[in-house]
C-alpha cells in the first residue's frame, strides 16, 4: 500500500527533482565563472612550450598520480595508496550493472545506448568494501588530525564533516542493498530505496560541495599539465 | 579605494583551483617550510583557505553583480603572518595531486596584503630600500666587483652578442659568482656586455606583494636591454631566470631576446667544444636544484652535463651523487621570499634539513646554480659545523678553466 507511492517518487520523481537541483547547482558555478571571465584575464600567457603538451597533460593525469613518480605517495605512503583506493573504487562502482541498468532506465525511451562491459557483482562487493574501508580511514584522519591540532585542523571545513559521511553513507547503504536479496530479502525494497534515496541527495549536493572536484580538478590537470609542459624540465 | 583593484590579481584559472582544492592536505607533507616549523599556520593550504574568506564575497553572483569589492579586510589583516611563512618555493604544486599552483595562489595572495599595507614589519625596510636603491641590499655600487677583476669588462657594448644579466645577489652579496660568470663569458672569447644600470629583475617585488613595481622594473629592465641591442641575455641568478622566461610574460611585458641560465650557455660552449676544463674535481660532487630554476623554470639536465665535464669521467656515478629529492621535487634551500628575513632560524632548519640530505648521499661539494641558495647554503654549513663545502657552478666550472690555462 505504502510502498508503492515511495518507490513510483524515489524512482520516478525524485530524480527530475535531483536532476533539477543539480543542473542548478552547476549552471550557478559556470554563470559564476563566465562572470568571473569577463572581469578577469582568463590565465597567464605562456609564451613558449619546450615539450609536447599532449605529454604534458598525459603526465599531469596518469604518470604523475603513480606512486613511482606522485611526490605525495613518496612523502606519505599510506595516504596516497587510501586516496587512490577509493577514487579507483568509486569510479568502477559506477560502472556496476545495477547502476548502469538504472541509469539506463532513466533516460532509455529518450536516448540509444550501447551494451558496454559491466563489472562483475563478487567485484562489485570487494569495491564496495575497499571504498568503504578506505572512506573510513580518510574520514579517521581528519577526525584524528582535526583532534590532535594537525595539519588538516587549520584547513578543514564543515563541508568536510558533511561531504565525507555523506559518501560514506551512500557506499553502506549501495553494499547492503547489494547483499540484500541473500541476507534480508524481506527489506529489500526498503534498502534498495534508502540507497537510491542518498545517492540523489549526493548528486544534488556535488555542485555546492568539494565534490564539484570531480569537474574541476579536469581543468586544473589539464592546466598543470601545459604549464609542467611549457617547463619541460623532467 | 585600494580594495576595489584586489580582484584583479586573480585568474579566472586560480578561483577555478581555489574552488577544486579538497583540503587533502597533501601539500603540508611535501612544505618544507610546515616540515621544519611543524605550526598549523605554515600549512600551504591554510592560505588557499584565507585566500577563498577573503574574496568569498566577491567571487559569489551577487559580489559580481554588485561593484563594490566586499574584500574581508580584517580577515586579510588575520591572513598576513601565514601568507608570509613560505619560501614560495612551489613544492606544494608538485606535491598537490590535482596539480592545484598553490604558490600563485599566495602571490595572490601576498599582493592583496601588500596593497592593504599589512606586510610584515621586517618587510617594510626592504620595501622602502626596493624603492630607493632598486635592490633589496640598499647598495650604491652595483658595479663593485669590476674593481676586483684582473682584466677589463665589457660595459653598455652596444650589439653585443650576450648581456650578462648580473642580478643583485651576484653584483652585492656573492660578487665571486659574477666574476666566475665574466671570467667564463671571457675565456670563451664571446662578444658580452653587461649594463651600468641594471634593476633588481622583480623577484623581490613578487616576494613582497607589489605587483604594479614588478611589471614598473620588468619593463624598465627590458627597455634598457633592448636599447643596446643584444641577441641573448644570459643570468646566473635562478630567480633573475624564472623572472625573465616564465615572469615577465605573465606580467605582459614582452621582449625580443633569448634568455638563458648561465649552465644552459655553458652547456651549450662545452658541447660545440667553445670551452675547454681542465682539472677534474676530485670530490663528490651533489647538485642542489634551485627551486625557481628547476620546478619553476624548468632546468634540470644542462647543470648536471656541465658538472660530468668537471669531474673524473670514468668514475661518473662515483664522482656525482644525488641527494634522494631532486630536479622538480627538489627541497627548498630555505631562502626564498625573504623567509631568511622574517625568520632566519627557520631557514637555518630548512637549509641543514638539506645539507645532512646532502651529506648522507656520500657529498663533500654542494653545487647550486643559484647566489641564494650557495649563501644559504654556505651560512648553514658554517654555523652547523657541517664538514661540507658549498659552491655554485660558475665558480667550479671557472676554476676548471683557470686549471686548463695555467
């Protein structure tokens, strides 16, 4: 009786709703820089290249982010290997049949699709588990950094304290919803929904929160890479 | 009113990168500054943090919209002794994993608090000797070390193939890397000059935050060189190096000669065969790559080929050893922005983290390509007791030619 209303809103409504805040959300951010651009010089003149910029840009997003050559993964091992882990992680999540087929079902009557490679579900929990682990231990330095007057103390911000466990939250919900059907299949529904239910709360949260990196840092790579570029040095 | 010109120091491309850092804090793992001081306020991206309070208001729709600047300038006032803990040395860069220029950032950053009026009380006596005596050192006699030479130098040749570019650190503090640069650009019978009125090259500006006398003395720089008419203009200063190749560009001054760090001319002399050495150093050599000559300015081969031309060839490896961060992660030497300034104990920590780097790598010469490192350098190891001699490549590369002649 219930549930019928809930899921027809949680998979139907609310994601032309998130869909809504979400275009806002990043139509707000590239009103603000086309602003920002007509006031100011848009980057700095870099006359001259001595290496191939291709490289430069293919070095700034693969070579430099391994552990032989990140400067980050020298000084501090563990947390490069944490940060990498989950970013890896998350990224092949996405690639999961069940969200590939729900996004599918989405937009499927406006939009032909290919069949792509999906990844395999005894994959799919061990990712889970790695994106959560490794969540955890992220959200654990902060926590501890913040309490011991590190470092991150000084740099952190609310949004911190929200954007973490907000993801956290949506990789508990995602494994548990995976494992539903063999451990609480009665509950299912409800899993499945709560899950669905975080991920469109992180999606209409990722234009005003550091989750927008995961746009952002494409320029930033790219604009380090032309200026590792125009160096040439290594 | 001062405050309505703040934003336009930024980039769009740097509000892009303040609005993409995630507070990792990646970029206090590899600050040489935050190792040695271990203070919550040297951490890199403390200031990107200061540096979004401050113009928060600004860069939101309705600051756009809306003309007048909402500058927080209490929160500037607040940002000053931490924007000013950094050597500028943009490890942070290197070391931040989405490539975020950090150190653009607290020129920005500097720049903001320069015009406000806020800069450090150190700081403000070298403002007004800038001003005065157009180098940070408040001396008259640029032109000094000439007197100590054996032999005539070139001065405002017009036509000349090379302008020697002395910089103030080389022609003031450490005239022996001048004299070591003549004596090269001599020996190789190369039609040099250098000029009579040189300007500090505007490093030290950026360092301090004035922007507006940055591209003053760039300009003023670029004017005197291209009235006398030369191809290339060769620098033994890193700082001098990254100003004109990677600065001045960004400054929007132009020029129409080539620039060239004093190792890359050498290089060059010794592979075309212009230049001879003789003597082979004997000693284990380490090669400190000066941050605004290597990171920032992108040369890190050519010191090193010149230094395999002075040492016993047979026994390269032996002869020329590497300390473990190098090239683009090199370590600060500790001296830049005028950190030495405001806190010489800091820099002193900075420069022995590097010296015992150096001495563990089996080193007894450290080579720099820079006057402000070899003085760093030089001042640590002597107040340390370090058993290690510092030199900078001109002054070896010099020797080994003095070697050849006699």
């Amino acid at each position: 009786m219930f549930e019928e209303p809930m899921v027809v809103f949680i998979s139907t409504m609310l994601p032309l709703i998130t869909l809504f805040i979400f275009i806002y959300g990043v139509a707000l951010r590239f009103l603000k820089w086309f602003m920002i651009w007509k006031v100011l010089p848009a980057m700095g003149g870099l006359s001259s290249y001595r290496g191939s910029r291709l490289k430069g840009i293919f070095n700034s997003f693969v070579l430099d982010h391994l552990p032989s050559h990140s400067l980050a993964a020298r000084r501090d091992m563990a947390f490069y290997v944490i940060g990498v882990g989950m970013h890896i992680a998350f990224i092949t999540l996405l690639l999961t049949k069940a969200h590939i087929d729900s996004i599918l079902a989405l937009i499927k009557q406006y939009v032909a699709i290919p069949t792509i490679l999906y990844v395999s579900k005894p994959f799919t929990h061990i990712l889970s588990i790695i994106f959560i682990s490794c969540l955890t231990l992220m959200l654990a330095r902060r926590l501890y950094q913040y309490a011991a007057n590190k470092s991150l103390r000084v740099i952190s911000s609310i949004g911190d304290f929200i954007a973490v466990p907000l993801l956290l939250v949506t990789g508990v919900t995602g494994l548990i919803a995976a494992l539903s059907s063999q451990l609480f299949p009665d509950y299912r529904l409800y899993i499945i929904a709560s899950h669905m239910v975080v991920v469109q709360v992180f999606i209409m949260y990722t234009p005003f929160s550091k989750f927008f990196h995961g746009i952002t840092s494409i320029i930033v790579m790219t604009l380090s890479g032309l200026r590792k570029a125009a160096l040439g040095g290594d | 009113m001062v405050a309505e010109n703040f934003l336009k120091e930024l980039k769009t491309s740097q509000i892009v990168e303040l609005e993409t850092c995630v507070r990792c804090g990646a970029c206090s793992e590899v600050c040489p500054v935050y190792e040695q001081d271990k203070s919550i306020i040297s951490v890199p991206a403390l200031k990107l943090q200061e540096l979004r309070k401050i113009i928060g208001k600004d860069v939101s729709i309705l600051g756009l919209i809306s003309s007048a600047s909402k500058v927080n300038l209490k929160e500037l006032r607040k940002a000053s002794e931490a924007a000013y803990l950094c050597t500028l040395c943009g490890r942070c860069w290197i070391g931040c994993i989405l490539g975020i220029r950090n150190r653009e950032l607290r020129e920005v950053l500097r720049s903001m608090i320069y015009k406000a009026g806020y800069i450090p009380e150190p700081l403000k006596n070298i403002d007004k000797t800038l001003m005065k005596y157009k180098n940070p050192y408040g001396s008259n006699g640029r032109l000094g070390w000439l007197k100590k030479l054996d032999f005539q130098i070139p001065v405002n040749v017009k036509g000349s193939n090379i302008l020697y570019f002395v910089g103030c650190t080389s022609a003031i503090r450490d005239p022996s890397i001048a004299e070591s640069t003549a004596y090269i650009l001599r020996s190789v019978g190369e039609s040099w000059t250098i000029m009579d009125n040189e300007w500090c090259c505007g490093s030290a500006w950026i360092a301090l935050g004035n922007m507006d006398a940055a591209r003053n003395f760039a300009e003023r720089n670029v004017k005197e060189i291209e009235s006398l008419n030369v191809k290339k203009v060769v620098v033994s200063c890193a700082e001098c190096y990254r100003m004109f190749k990677w600065e001045y560009p960004e400054l929007n001054v132009d020029y129409g000669f080539e620039v060239l760090h004093i190792s890359e001319l050498i290089n060059k002399y010794l592979n075309e065969g212009k230049l001879k050495t003789g003597k082979r150093v004997i000693e284990r050599i380490t090669y400190h790559d000066p941050c605004s000559l290597s990171r920032l300015g992108g040369i890190v081969n050519e010191p090193r080929n010149v230094l395999r031309q002075i040492i016993p060839r047979e026994a390269e490896f032996h002869y020329l050893v590497e300390m473990p961060e190098n090239r683009m992660n090199t370590y600060c030497c500790g001296g830049g922005a005028f950190l030495e300034f405001i806190h010489p104990e800091l820099t002193l920590k900075i420069a022995e983290h590097r010296l015992n780097q150096a001495s563990k790598a089996g080193a007894e010469i450290l080579v720099s390509a820079c006057p402000i490192c070899k003085i760093v350098f030089t001042d640590a190891a002597n107040k340390l007791n370090k058993n290690i001699k510092v030199y900078d490549i001109t002054e070896l590369v010099a020797k080994s030619i003095a070697s050849s002649q006699n």
